[in-house]
C-alpha cells in the first residue's frame, strides 16, 4: 500500500490522475446541485 501511496502523491502522472478523479468527483457535485436547482424553477 505504501508503493501506492508513494506513487500516487510523488509522480507527475500520480498527482495528474489524483487532480483528475478530484475534479470529476467536484464537477458531478456541482452538475447535481444545479440540475437540482433548475428543476426546481421550471420557469427560469
């Protein structure tokens, strides 16, 4: 688990892959709220 660890937060292409599941988990988040939001005002 260590190697793991060490190759996800010490490598170039770790620390882009660790970005990459950061920013979809954000934008499915933000995606949510606001379709939540939208089907809420209809009208809008």
């Amino acid at each position: 688990m260590d190697v793991v660890l060490d190759l996800l937060f010490n490598s170039g292409i770790g620390l882009l892959s660790l970005f990459t599941i950061v920013f979809i988990i954000g934008m499915g988040f933000y995606l949510s709220a606001w379709l939540k939001r939208k089907m809420n005002n209809p009208e809008e």
